[in-house]
C-alpha cells in the first residue's frame, strides 16, 4: 500500500516532485495489475502549495491520468477552483473541471488587486502557466458564488488566462445591474508589474463598482503604464456620489544609483465645494562611500489628514553615512491654521564594545502676531560593558534660544541631566528556580522644568522576577522591586513594589487567575519622575473561550479587592456568542459593596452580507425593573 501511494505520488504529481499526501479517505483500493487507485472520501490530497479536495477519486498509473468527483476543490497560489467533476492527464501535464467556480485572490495578482476576483464558466482547462475558461463571467461581487446575480459583470465567450502575464477575454460584454452596457470583441488584462517597486501596478486594471455610505455609488478605475523598464506608474479616475470626480497618477521612475516616486492627484468635492489637490515628491539617492541622500516634498490643499481649508507644504531632506545623519524639515500651513516650523537634527554614534551616541535638535515654531518659539536639544551617552557590568553616562540638556518670549515654554515639561551615571549589575538566582535579581545605581544632577527643581540625586534600585511552574496546569508569574532614593535637599523616598500573578488552566479553554499588586512608597521625593502612588490589590479572574478561529460561547467573570480602602471591586459578568454571520453579548455586573445589581446590557448584530444586515441594542436596569434603552437597526 505505501509503495502504491508514493508510486501514485511520483506519476500524477504535475507539479515539483515530492510525496502526496491523502487525508480522510474511508476506502482506498488499488489493483496492481491494472495501475488502478480507487478511493472514497471525503478526502484531500496536499503536496506543498497545492490542495485538491473531493469525495471520489480514480487513478491509472499506468496510462497517467486521475479523475475526482464531489464537491471538487482545487487550491493552489491564490488560485481556488470549485467544481462537480475534474480530470488530470499527468502525462501532458493538463486538467479540465467542469462547472467551474474559481476565486483568485489577491496574492494571485501580486497583491494588485484589492479584493478576489471571480470566474465563472461552464468548463475550465490549465496546464502549466496557463488557464481557459469557456463561457466565462468575471466580477469582483461575491454574490456570484452565493448562485445570485452580480450587480456588475464581464461575460466572455471564452477566457485564457497566462499566469504572471495577461488575461485575455473574447466576445465580451460589460452589464451593471443585469443592463448590458458595452460591448468589445476583445479585452486584455495585463497580470505583470509593469516596473519593480512598491507601489508601481498596485491595481489591477479592472473596473470596481460599488456603493457604500461614505461615498455613495461609486465606479474607480486604473491603467498601468510602462515607459522604460525602470520608469513607469498607474493613472487612476475614480467618480463617487456624494464626492464627485478624482483623477491622478502614481509614477515611479528610476535613475543612476537612485529611485524616486511621484503622486498627483485632483478633486472637486461637491460636498464641500473645494478643490483638493494632492502632490507628493520622493527620491532615494545612493552616494560614494555608502552615504545616503533622501528628499521628500508634500503638498496638500484642502486635505482631511492636513485640514480643510488649508494649504501645507512640507519639505524635508537627510543625508547620512553609516550611523550618522543631518536632516532638515521645513512645514508651512496656511489658511485656518496657519504656521511655520523647522527642525534641523544632527544624530549618530560610535564604537561597537564602548558606544557614544549623541543627538542635537534645533526646533523653531512660529504663528502670526505671537513670538517665535526657538529650542536647542542636545543629548549623549556614552555606554561602556565589563563583563556582566553595564556602565552608562547619560547627559541631556534643553537650551531656550527666544529666552522666555514663547509663553508656552512655562509649561513644557523637561528633565536636564548634568550628568547621569548608571550602572547596573546581575546579581545571579534569587530564591525559588526561576527568579533572577537586577541592581541598579544611578547619580547625577537633574533639574525638572517647568517647576525649575536643581537637586543632585542617588537611586538605588534592586528588582527580581521570574516564572516559578508549579504543575503542568499552574504558573506563578513573580515579581519584586525595592527602590531608594535620596536628594541634596536633605529629603530621601523608598518604594517597594511586588506583583504575583497566579494562572491556573482548568481544560476546555478556561482559566482561573489571580493578580496581586501592591506598591508602597515611604517619604518624600522633589521630583515628579520619582512618584510612586499606593496602591494594595487582589483581582481574581475567570474566563472561558472557544478554540482560536471557532465559534461558540465565552465566559468573562471578573472582581477584586483593594486592601488599602477595605473596598470590594464590581462583580462584573460578561457572555459572548460568536457565530456564524452573527455576535451578541450579555454584559451585567453586581456591587458587593451596596448588594445590588447592576444595569444588564445586550446587544446583538447579524450579518449575512448584501442581504441582510441588523442590530439590537438594550439596556435593561434590574433594580429600576424598566428598560432604561433600546436600539435596533435593520439593513
């Protein structure tokens, strides 16, 4: 039997070589002197990336050829065919499906195309690199493989389809809501990018009509064009109601050791009466001795991301070489909004074992009638590694070029190291298998804008965590921290943190866990980086969900306590149904402080697409005894 299968592996597979798999055949039979394989499913064959599903199947290794009955599938690169009945002559490498269904993916055009596309047919034939359809349809509307009437459709005569290259379509007919409205004897889709990059042929030249309730009804539409090999792009026009119409390009184009996008595009919104228009400039430049030239421009006029109204222009540009880079940022907005910034930042590091990095930003803001807002930002460390020792000197420093003309600048808030040390240091196991301890030293002099506060500091600070297994269904997740810092202000603070977290699995999807956290800071710390807040708690959770990707019923109940307040959290509960097409949700809770019950809250969506779409919504107040809400929604 296993000398059949890999025999049967090695003369029908017409694709890479290797051993085909078959899963969930209740009788398989195979007669030696004749070649013949007989098997009866439901069954799969599976061979690398492609699938073929049915529920009979017969084999003849002797003349090459298998043939598959029942709810027939055939999954390969992005490629799904659906049919009653396919044939395979291995030996030409070919195969026929009648009564064919096929969906192609997205990824089946290289991710140009936004959504599947699907192909109707009363028969379907392929061989290597190539597909014929006869009597075809071709829309993007799933209805088509629900057995209804797409709202827009390409009927053919015949279709061949030449994988990575074309699609061609004879005898065609365009119909949008069962009209027929043009007619062509001939129409080629191109399926290869048209230039290697990103954005270049993104779409799929097809048309995609539709409506939704932003736009209204709409019809968008794109052409791919080459012009050299490295230079090329896509024109699109895109019309919606409520919109109106929209047209632009994307262009790539390449040159000596550079690279460059181009966008354009234009709308007059009827909704608003305005002109959108949208630019944007960029190119990539490779330079001598692995330098780096980037420039960017955006131009946008009444744009929803900028503003209506207004008009932006931004520039920048960046020039680096291995780890150091200058850029600078130029944005002028006018019309609502109307201000100007620039940025300059010089950035970069050295050394592998001992490593410096520093960073200068220059930063000026201004708007009209109000001074100018001018900032110097300045930083650098220095980090050095002994062994199991990390060493870091860290120094910041913020400098006020318009000396207090800008306002605002009493309210920003900064904190200037002149310097800082920190070292920080294993300190090996600690206790139970599994924890870990960390100390760390820092000492430096800060000072905390905008309250001014000059103080020097030293902090100490010693943490454990670790993960302890207590049984193959128990994990007790720890962790510790004590902190003490003092402060030439004669003022000192400690904090001690812990946390444990205790997850039980109980089988079927539920898990019972309790998290415990509490954090206890002791005197008094002049800066506002230091604050620890208190705070004692125990929260004790229990859910329940279905297995990733099924449908079924989740279980949340969730409370706690917090010992500081002696105060009982909300008994909260919360039932969730997922299905099918369908969701609801039962949300209600109980205050064990008052020994009352909550407000009880459900709501309920069904979706069975283009038919039928709704919503319920209620809010039920169980100590009121009245419906305090309701909602419904019918599409």
């Amino acid at each position: 039997m296993l000398w059949a299968l890999f025999l049967l592996s090695s003369k029908l597979s017409p694709l890479p070589e290797g051993f085909v798999r078959i899963e969930g055949a209740r009788r398989l039979e195979f007669d030696r002197r004749e070649g013949l394989i007989t098997a009866e499913g439901p069954l799969k064959l599976l061979h690398k990336d492609w699938t073929l599903s049915g529920r009979w199947l017969r084999a003849n290794l002797r003349e090459e050829w298998a043939e598959m009955e029942g709810e027939v599938s055939l999954e390969r690169d992005g490629l799904v065919a659906q049919g009653e009945r396919i044939t395979v002559d291995y030996g030409r490498k070919r195969w026929r499906m009648e009564e064919a269904k096929v969906t192609l993916e997205p990824k089946f055009f290289k991710n140009r195309s936004a959504e599947p596309v699907f192909l109707l047919g009363e028969s379907i034939e392929g061989g290597e690199g190539f597909a014929h359809l006869v009597e075809g349809l071709l829309t993007t509307c799933d209805l088509v493989m629900k057995g209804k009437k797409p709202h827009w459709a390409v009927k053919a005569r015949s279709i061949d389809i030449e994988v990575g290259r074309r699609m061609v379509l004879r005898g065609v007919g365009l119909s949008f809501f069962g009209r027929r409205l043009l007619t062509l004897p001939t129409l080629t889709i191109p399926l290869r990018r048209p230039v290697a990059g990103e954005r270049a042929g993104r779409r799929l030249s097809l048309p995609e009509i539709g409506s939704n309730k932003w736009e209204g009804f709409y019809i968008k539409h794109s052409y791919d064009y080459l012009l050299t090999p490295g230079s090329g792009g896509t024109l699109f026009a895109q019309y919606t109601e409520k919109r109106g119409l929209k047209v632009g390009a994307d262009h790539i184009y390449s040159a000596k050791e550079g690279r460059g996008e181009i966008h354009f595009s234009y709308l007059r919104d009827r909704r608003w009466g305005t002109s959108n228009i949208s630019a944007r400039l960029s190119h990539r430049q490779a330079l001598p001795f692995g330098g780096r030239l980037s420039l960017r421009g955006d131009l946008a006029r009444n744009s929803y991301y900028y503003g209506p109204g207004t008009t932006t222009l931004d520039a920048s540009a960046e020039l680096s070489f291995k780890s150091h880079s200058l850029s600078a940022r130029w944005r002028r907005t006018a019309g609502l909004w109307e201000r100007t910034e620039r940025r300059v930042n010089l950035r970069g590091s050295w050394g592998r074992r001992a490593m410096l990095r520093y960073n200068i930003t220059y930063e000026a803001f201004s708007r009209p009638k109000q001074p100018t807002d001018l900032e110097l930002n300045a930083s650098l460390d220095l980090e050095r590694r002994v062994g199991k020792t990390a060493f870091l000197l860290s120094a910041r420093k913020r400098v006020d070029l318009d000396r207090e003309e800008y306002l605002a600048d009493k309210f920003f808030y900064f904190t200037e190291k002149l310097p800082e040390i920190r070292v920080r240091r294993p300190l090996g196991p600690l206790g139970p298998e599994g924890l870990r301890i960390q100390a760390e030293l820092l000492l430096g002099r800060y000072i905390e804008y905008p309250g001014g506060t000059d103080l020097e500091r030293a902090f100490l600070s010693l943490d454990t965590s670790g993960e302890v297994r207590l049984s193959k269904r128990a994990n007790l997740n720890l962790l510790a921290k004590f902190e003490q810092g003092y402060y030439s202000n004669r003022t000192a603070q400690w904090a001690l943190r812990l946390t444990g977290r205790l997850l039980i699995k109980a089988g079927g999807g539920a898990k019972i866990s309790l998290n415990y956290r509490m954090q206890r800071p002791e005197g008094f710390t002049p800066f506002r980086f230091d604050y620890r807040p208190k705070y004692h708690v125990l929260d004790i959770r229990m859910e329940r969900r279905p297995t990733k990707g099924k449908t079924g019923l989740s279980l949340l109940a969730f409370t706690g306590y917090d010992f500081r307040r002696a105060y009982w959290q909300d008994l909260s509960l919360r039932l969730e149904y997922r299905g099918k097409g369908s969701r609801a949700y039962l949300w209600t809770g109980y205050s064990l402080e008052r020994r009352k019950p909550r407000d009880l809250t459900l709501r309920w969506w069904l979706d069975r697409g283009e038919r039928l779409r709704a919503q319920l919504g209620l809010r039920y107040g169980i100590e009121r005894e009245r419906l305090l809400n309701l909602r419904a929604i019918w599409d």
